[in-house]
C-alpha cells in the first residue's frame, strides 16, 4: 500500500476552502485512476503541544508509489492538481511514500 498525504495550511478564507475541497476538489480527486481509499481530518489539526499551521489532512490510499504516479500523470490527477490554486489560499504539502506493517 502506498499514500499521498495531502496537507493544507490555514486558508484566507475557512469557509470558502471547505465549500470548495468538499464540493469540487474532492470528487475531481475521487476519480484518480487505482484510489483505493480517500480520507480526510476531523476537527482541528493539531500537535501534542497544541493547535497546528493546518487546516486539514488528506490520506489518499493507492496500492504503491507507482500507481500515486500514474494517478497524478492521468488527466483526472491533472485536474485534481490545477485545482489546487484555486482554493489552497494558505499553501499545501504534499507526501507520497510506501507504507509497509510492522
């Protein structure tokens, strides 16, 4: 299994961000070809010492880096990725990585 972890700092505007991620990125993101599972935070983002720099977290679940790859080269990934500037008005991180059990 592998992730992209996508990570949003606090937007200018709360309220805009989350009418547009919810209603417009997400399902652009959810046709991603080889997303095995989509998930986002709850509440606020925070650190053990307190609140966090972001707004939310997303974990996309695919079955290896390969496949982040293909998802983020294909047409839906394309639109998924322009999107980003519409919205992310606070900056975003992004990670993609292997995961394996320990």
């Amino acid at each position: 299994m592998a992730q992209l972890v996508v990570m949003y700092r606090a937007p200018k505007d709360p309220a805009a961000f989350d009418r547009h991620y919810f209603e417009t990125h997400v399902p652009l993101a959810k046709r991603t070809p080889g997303l095995r599972k989509y998930e986002v935070s709850q509440g606020p983002v925070t650190t053990p010492a307190g609140p966090s720099a972001y707004h939310l977290v997303a974990l996309l679940h695919y079955d290896d880096v390969a496949a982040i790859q293909k998802a983020l080269a294909s047409a839906e990934g394309q639109a998924a990725v322009a999107d980003l500037q519409g919205f992310a008005t606070g900056g975003v991180d992004i990670l993609v990585f292997d995961t394996r059990a320990v």
